[in-house]
C-alpha cells in the first residue's frame, strides 16, 4: 500500500500541485494539508479519495502558487471610462473641480491586482484542482499495483509453505491408533511393575486417547483457508482486510493443532506452521 505520486496543472499565471503519499494502515486514513483559502475543498477532495481507496494512510498536499507577476498593478481602462464619464455628467449638473488622480484611481475597480486580473471562478478552480488530484491518483494507484504484484507472489509463496506443513502434519505417524496404543503400553510399563492390562480396556484408552489428539478437523479448515486465500488473491480487488482475517483464523487452527500434538515432532510441525502464518500476516499487512 505504499506509494507517491505527484501532479501539476497550469492556468494563467496559477500553478497547482497535488502530491499523494500512501503508507501502511490497518483502515483508510485520509490526511489532507491544502494551502491558505482552499479549505473548501477538503470535502470533494476526501470523497475522490474515499471512492477509490480501500485501505492505507493517505496524506494528499495541495499547494497553490502564482507567479511574480502575478501581483502587479495595472489599470483597469474600462472602469476609469466608466468614472471620468460619471465625473462628465456630475460636472454638467454641478460645478465642482475635477477630483485629483490618486482620489480616482482609489475607487473600488480602476485598479487591479495581476491576482484580480487571472482570478477563476470557484467551480472551475474545483474542477481544476480534483482534475489534477485524479490524475496524481491514477499514478499512484498505478504504484500500488505494481506492489500487490510483487506481495501477491511473496504470499502464494507463504501459502505453499503452509501446504507442505498440513501434509507433513497430516501423515505424521503419531496420529496412528496403533502407534497410539504401543506408546501407551509403554507408558503403563514405566508407571507399574506389572504392565498388564486387559486388552479392551487398552483398546477403549488409546480410542479415548487418538480421539481427543485428533486435528484432521484443525487440517481440513487449514485447506479450506488456503484455497480462500489463493482464490481471493487471484481474484485481486481490495482484500487486504478479508486476507487479515483469514490469517487470525490460519493461527487459531495452528494454536488448536498444537494443543492436540502427542509427539514433539508433530508440535513442532505446528510451531512451524505459526511461523509461516506470522510471515503471511505480516505481509498482509501491505495489501489493500
């Protein structure tokens, strides 16, 4: 979910530039910093945003800059026509003296900045900055892509290693009834000098014993979330938040599947597997 990415318009002798920077955020976090008198358009500005982004912290800086010449003086001709034709008829009807230049070119109009002179209007000043916003947009959503291309093969490799792990898990001989009932023969026998036992109730205790060792339930949910988490991927969109959860459910099953391990290798299989299932969160983390 990272990026930047930047674009600039020109009218007159206004320059607008709109600068887009995303980072990592479990939600969609919008940050907004515009230049002095544009405040009015944070709305617009945050809904662009919010119809193209899903998830990340996205800090937008809009500046507004105009050229030197921007603030010259100059003489607005056809208001001071306006006021010396004024000052003509007020003189045929009163006797006055002509009033001095500088009283004249106070008047509100005879003088304009270069400023007044370029001003746009507010909707098209809008309609220039949210032009200039979508296309600073697209490259960055460009940016992003190119990112979750590269993430996407870096989970689907997380993924695989997850695969491997079920299957070790599953063909482990530890969860045979057989290896199950030998183990707890052995067991007695450490515990009592005389190891006999009658042999249904030997049999009742090792079925009692691989019943409640048994994860096939835990490794069947383990595939089911794998082939989710391969088809969303593959799907594309924003499915930041739906792999985030997929993950927490991939440790709960690991979690379970440890509880349940009657062999240290089988445990540590399952500690492998939290491992690998740390790694994909983590780079969950980076996707929309």
């Amino acid at each position: 979910m990272t990026g930047f990415a930047r674009a600039e318009r020109q009218l007159g002798d206004m320059r607008l530039r709109v600068e887009l920077k995303s980072v990592n955020s479990r939600g969609l976090d919008l940050r907004l910093r515009l230049g002095p008198g544009l405040d009015a358009l944070e709305i617009p500005l945050r809904q662009l945003l919010s119809r193209s982004l899903a998830r990340g912290a996205i800090n937008l800086v809009l500046t507004l800059d105009r050229s030197a010449g921007a603030g010259a003086v100059r003489l607005n001709q056809q208001a001071l026509a306006g006021v010396l034709a004024a000052i003509a008829q007020v003189r045929q009807q009163v006797t006055t003296d002509l009033p001095r230049p500088e009283g004249i070119l106070a008047l509100p109009g005879v003088l304009e900045t270069g400023e007044e002179a370029g001003e746009i209007d507010e909707d098209q000043q809008t309609e220039l900055v949210l032009d200039c916003a979508r296309q600073a947009l697209v490259s960055l959503q460009a940016a992003r892509r190119q990112e979750g291309a590269e993430i996407a093969a870096v989970l689907l490799s997380h993924l695989d290693t997850i695969a491997d792990l079920v299957v070790r898990a599953e063909a482990h001989p530890s969860r045979d009834r057989a290896k199950i009932e030998a183990r707890l023969r052995e067991q007695i026998a450490a515990l009592r000098d005389d190891a006999s036992l009658p042999q249904d109730r030997l049999a009742q205790e090792a079925l009692l014993l691989a019943t409640k060792a048994d994860i096939q339930e835990e490794l069947d949910r383990l595939r089911a979330h794998i082939a989710a988490a391969r088809k969303l991927i593959g799907d594309g969109g924003a499915v930041g938040r739906r792999l985030d959860f997929l993950a927490q459910e991939f440790n709960r099953e690991a979690n379970t599947l440890c509880a349940k391990a009657n062999a240290v290798e089988l445990t540590a299989i399952g500690l492998d597997l939290k491992a690998a299932i740390d790694q994909l969160r983590e780079q969950v983390q980076n996707v929309e």
